[in-house]
C-alpha cells in the first residue's frame, strides 16, 4: 500500500499538472544557466523577453542584496555591473519564487516557508563569504539555501489534503520532525522530490547535491563544500526561526567544518535580518522581524543557562583536582609536582577556552542584537538581559580560573593604612552615588604588617563590595578602623555599615570550604579569601546586630614567617 502511494505521488511529480510549470521564458534561462558555453547576452536577451522578471532583477540588484550605489537601469547594466553567473544564479532564485503561490493556501503558509527559505539563503551567502578560501561561490550557496526544501512545495501541490489525510507538518518545524511525517504518511520525502524536479529543470548538480544528504551525514569529507554551507546555512536559520535551536553547537560545527569565528556566525545571522525584511517586502512576504529577533534571544538564553551548568560541572571537577593535588603535595618529588602541575594547568587552560569562546560569542551577539531590536522595547530589554547574564557569567569564569591556580603569596612588610585606603578609592564613585558616609578610625603612624599586599587588597575588596550592596537605603555610613593588638601581634581591621546583614549564602561562601553550585550566587571571590587568610594564618569573623548593622572584623599577623612555596586549599 505504501509502496503503491509512493510510486503514484512520484508518477506526479514526473507530469507537469498538478505541479505548476515553469514559463517558457524560464525554461530557456534554465537551459542557459546549465549550458556553460552561455554568455552573458545570451542571458540578456531571454530575460528581457519577460517584464516582470526584467522589473524583479533590476530592484533586486538596485536593493540591499548587493549593496550597489550606482544605479541600474538595464539588464546589460546589471550583466555587466553584477556579473554573469551571479546574475544567472539570482534569476534561478526569483523565477522559482514566481512559480509558487503565496500567503495561506489549503493550510500551508507559504509566506512562511519563503521567509525561513530567505534567511538560509542570506545566511549561507554571507558565509560563504567569510569562508571564501573555503570555494563556495556565494551566489550559488544563494540559490542552494534558497531552494533547499523546494520538493516540500512540491508535495504541497503533488498530495491534496484528503490523500494526505491529515494537514501538511508546520514548514518551521524540525526538518527530522517534517520528513519523518512525510515517510509515515507519504511514503516519500521532499529531498526525494526535490532532487527529482531539480534534476528535470536541469539545476547545476552541485545544487542537486545539497538535496541528497541530511544531519551529519552532509559533513563527511567526501561532501562538496556548497553541500555543507547549504547544510550550516540550515541550522543558523533554526537559531532565528524557531526558539530550541542549538547557538552553542552551530559555532562548533561552523569552527570544525569551515574554520569560521562564533563572531563570523552572529555577523552572518545579524546581517540577514534587514535583508530578508528588505527583500521579503519586494516579494510581497509578510513577516515579522522582531519575532525572530526574539527566536534568536531566546537560544542566546539557552545556550548561556548551558553553558553555566557546563562552568558549575567544571568548577567541580577542578576543585576536586586541586583538592588531591594539594593532600599528595608534600609527598610529591620536584619532577613530579612539575608534571602534576603541568597537567592541571592544560586542564584549566581547556576549559578556559571551552566555555570562554562561546560566552564572549554570545554576550557580543546580544549586543549586537540590542541595535537591532530598537524599534521593540521588550525585545531590547531581553538583549540587555542577555548581556548583563553574560558579563556575570565571564567575571565567575576568570574568578575561576583564579581560584584554581596555585595561590603564590608574594610578602612584603606593607603599610596597612595605604593598602586599605588604595581600596577605598576604587569605591569613590559607588559611595558618592548611593550617598555613603565613609568614617575613617586609623592610627596617626604607619603600620608596617608583614603581607601580601596584592591579596589583602583582594579580600579588602570582595569585603567591601559585599558589605555595600546590603546598603540599598540613601543615605547610609560605612566605618572602616585599623587597630593593632601588639601584644597578640594581630591587626584588626574592622568594616561596619547601618545597612542588612550578610545573607547566608555570602557567610557560606565565606566562611566554608565545601563549594558548589550555590558559589555561582555571589561568584569566587569570597572563598578566594579564604584561602588568602589561610596562607596569611589570618581569620575574618562576621557579626551584625538586628536588621540594620553588617560588618565583619579581619584578623591577620603583624610579622609572618610564610615560605615562598605555592599555597593551595
């Protein structure tokens, strides 16, 4: 039964009716297009036999899809101006959107399926571009990425709603989704088909190539590189058209196959944006370009929710690696602790790299997306949401990346008062604006504390920022005292305001070793204290009386007798 279904969808595919049948004009431009030995009059003069066609290819190559400033007023012009194949490939593009009816027809929205064909079109154009040592020809990824799913018009025209027996899979669904619909009920797919009518339209067979292969298969080495562009083109256009695509795994697949940037990819995708809106109103295609803006959003979103569960698996593994490193340290030899050391340094070096790339990628993409979405203020405010999420999520990388490099104390004898106050000023202008008072309680001499002053300034800092941002109410005071205990040989160094105590969460993440997913809430700066304190043989004890007193008292050592030997957790 499916078999005989098969064979009679095939049998029209193969008639002309009730396919729609290409103009004699553009049967004679395909013809030329195959024929290598056309030139570019010859070209000329078919198109010119049909004014509409005329008419469309002169607004095209006068219109943003070549950035031309002069203008064209002839198809000799746009010959000569455009170029023979480039001219001969976009008259492919146009004359098949001609063939095909648009808006909604027998439940098919085939606005839709023009303007997701636009945006694989624009997008694989623009890579191939950027790929150009690659040898994908621009203009022929064009017309790949817009043709790629023509047998699905096709079947639209070829199976009536009754034969099918159910409505036609939305256009915009996964094409896994759509082709597997079409075998169960059909018996045929629409890359089956559309091999077959590009093949009958005589198409270029580097063009019929890119109808023959799906999913990973289309990458394997023997694949021409227009069949993978078409393919890449493919899955970028999932990122605007449907919110589940896979950012993260597009910028692999674009590194692995075409040595293209994550920033070549967002480039490519921003650009299509105002192309395809531009192009789809010439072509009378409705769309909405602030809902793919949002599409697109919405999987920088994703991709960043993984990417923070990537860091906090990570984060895991290295702590833990750090853990047995410093537990076998002493009973290591010197050529060991090297090779040891080497080994974690290249793990923390990868996964730096790793998940660094794709953030920087995706924080710049939504900036780049924040121009784009002017005119839509919920979209803006996403593109800012996305962006400020990504800033967090590289300051906890390269707290990270800190915290699980060996602690190299460097001590000196520092003057405490300078070091504190070298601190301060970087708060200046976050005091002035919240309206805090500073009340400074120092002694008149210097006090020369045996330190690190680079990580006293670090927990200074983290001390400081916390305790602040527990001051939400204007105006509000800040103590900060320096006194000496100098018959404990111990320097108290105590911060207070009038604002909320600590949460619990910053008290964990400062006061205990065990970490986990819960240090992203307030970063790795704080148990970076830890052990700073630990290698100063120092403590930090907090305290805070009621709802409206939040401070912490540091304790370290006047004089130290620390080694210059590496500390770790």
């Amino acid at each position: 039964m499916e078999e005989n279904r098969r064979t009679a969808i095939l049998k029209k595919v193969l008639e002309k009716e009730p396919l729609p049948s290409l103009s004699p004009v553009t049967v004679q431009l395909l013809r030329a297009a195959a024929d290598e030995g056309s030139s570019a009059s010859d070209l000329a003069d078919i198109i010119r036999k049909d004014p509409g066609l005329t008419t469309r290819l002169l607004r095209l190559v006068g219109s943003v899809f070549y950035y031309r400033q002069d203008r064209v007023t002839s198809i000799s012009q746009a010959v000569v101006l455009v170029g023979f194949k480039r001219l001969r490939l976009m008259a492919l593009g146009v004359s098949l959107r001609d063939t095909f009816p648009m808006g909604r027809k027998d439940g098919v929205d085939y606005d839709q399926f023009w303007k997701i064909s636009l945006y694989r079109a624009f997008i694989a154009q623009a890579l191939a571009r950027l790929a150009e040592q690659e040898g994908v020809d621009p203009e022929e990824a064009f017309v790949g990425g817009l043709i790629l799913e023509i047998g699905m018009l096709m079947l639209f025209h070829c199976v009536s709603l009754k034969e099918a027996g159910c409505p036609f899979p939305g256009v915009d669904l996964p094409l896994e989704e759509i082709i597997g619909w079409e075998e169960e009920a059909l018996g045929i797919n629409h890359r089956e088909v559309g091999r077959i009518i590009l093949n009958r339209w005589r198409f270029p067979d580097a063009l019929v190539e890119t109808q023959k292969y799906l999913g990973a298969e289309v990458f394997s080495a023997s694949r021409s590189p227009l069949c993978k562009m078409v393919e890449l083109a493919r899955k970028a256009t999932e990122i605007v058209c449907r919110p589940s695509g896979d950012l993260q795994g597009l910028y692999g697949l674009a590194d692995q196959v075409f040595k293209l940037s994550p920033e070549d990819v967002n480039r490519a995708i921003s650009k299509s944006f105002k192309r395809v809106e531009e192009l789809a109103e010439q072509l009378s295609i409705k769309m909405d370009s602030s809902a793919d803006i949002m599409n697109v959003m919405e999987n920088a979103n994703r991709a960043l929710a993984r990417i923070s569960a990537s860091m906090d698996t990570s984060l895991q593994r290295l702590i833990g690696q750090v853990k047995q490193y410093s537990e076998s340290y002493s009973k290591m030899s010197e050529a060991m602790v090297e090779s040891n050391t080497a080994v974690f340094q290249n793990t923390l070096d990868a996964v730096a790299h790793e998940i660094r790339n794709p953030l920087l990628a995706i924080g710049g993409f939504a900036r780049r997306l924040t121009q784009n979405a002017e005119r839509a203020d919920q979209g803006k405010k996403y593109a800012e949401v996305i962006v400020a999420e990504a800033m967090r999520l590289e300051q906890v990388l390269n707290e990270m990346m800190r915290y699980c490099r060996q602690y190299e104390p460097k001590f000196i004898e520092e003057n405490m008062i300078s070091v504190i106050e070298g601190v301060v000023d970087e708060f200046a202008d976050i005091l002035r604006d919240k309206e805090i008072r500073l009340e400074r309680d120092f002694p008149e001499e210097r006090l020369e504390v045996y330190m690190d002053p680079e990580g006293i300034a670090h927990v200074l800092r983290e001390l400081l920022r916390h305790i602040i941002e527990g001051m939400n109410s204007a105006p509000g005071s800040l103590s900060l005292s320096l006194r000496a205990f100098w018959e404990n040989d111990l320097v108290l160094i105590r911060i207070s305001s009038d604002g909320r105590p600590m949460p619990d969460n910053v008290k964990e993440s400062l006061l205990y070793s065990n970490l986990s997913s819960k240090s992203f809430d307030v970063g790795l700066g704080l148990p970076m204290v830890r052990r700073i304190l630990n290698a100063h043989s120092g403590r930090v004890e907090i305290y805070g009386r009621g709802d409206t007193e939040n401070g912490v008292d540091l304790y370290l050592p006047i004089r130290q007798s620390a080694g210059k030997q590496a500390l770790s957790m």
